[in-house]
C-alpha cells in the first residue's frame, strides 16, 4: 500500500493506526491509539485522518484484492 501514500509521515501513520486499534485498549480514540504507538500526541493520528493525502480508492481496491485473496 506504499504508494497509496506520497510522504512516508503518511505511510508510517497507516501502519500505526490498525496496529493500534488491534491493542486490547480500554478507550480507542486518537489520544490512547497515539499514546499506545509511542506518539505523544494525537496530532499525527488527526492530520491523517482529516488532511493528510492519499489515494481512498487505491486503498480500498488493495484492501478488497488482499481480503479475498486470504
């Protein structure tokens, strides 16, 4: 999914975050899924999200392609 993304800041991210929301966490919001990959911030989590460039439907075909593939 590398080249979904065209800054690595974005690629890291989108490693980051599903490993995060598969921690056994209490809460999953920005702040504990920051905190529970070693962010101090929620700030990065929030930029992806929300402004961050990246190709949704390129996304989404990978996704679908690796889903039934396995």
């Amino acid at each position: 999914m590398a080249r979904c993304f065209p800054r690595r800041e974005s690629r890291a991210t989108c490693g980051q975050r599903p490993a995060g929301l598969l921690m056994e966490l209490e809460n999953k919001n920005c702040w504990t899924l920051a905190e529970a990959v070693g962010h101090s911030t929620p700030d990065r989590l929030q930029h992806f999200l929300a402004r961050a460039c990246w190709d949704e439907q390129q996304v989404m075909a990978q996704a679908a392609r690796w889903g039934s593939s396995h």
